[in-house]
C-alpha cells in the first residue's frame, strides 16, 4: 500500500477551505468515502495526529476517543 511505503507519519489531509475550489461543504463526506477500508488508527494519523504532532498542537485527550 502506498500510504505505508511513503510513511503514514508522513500523510496530512488538507483543504482549500473557504476558498472556491475546496471540496467545502461535503468534505467530511468525501474523506470518509476516500478512507473507507483504511485502519480507524491509520486514517486518525492521516487526518489530524500528524497534524498536532507537526504544529505541537496539545490535543484533548477526549479527542482521540471519538467514534
């Protein structure tokens, strides 16, 4: 799988958001269908732990038990 050969500590999602060419309104939408089949675990990495890790962003505990 590609995700693991470039490194899944390596992979942010991002987007265009507020601007005309973002996917804005339905991306959480289209994320879910893109990681539909990935590892709940792998698609929290991907989507927003690399994320707080790159911008030492202190996260809530309670956030990472979201469902």
């Amino acid at each position: 799988m590609l995700r693991h050969e470039i490194g899944l500590d390596r992979i942010a999602f991002e987007t265009h958001y507020p601007h005309s060419d973002s996917s804005f309104p339905d991306t959480q939408i289209l994320l879910g269908e893109q990681l539909r089949g990935i590892p709940e675990e792998e698609a929290a990495r991907m989507t927003w732990q690399n994320a707080a890790d790159l911008y030492r962003h202190e996260v809530s505990p309670s956030w990472g038990n979201r469902t």
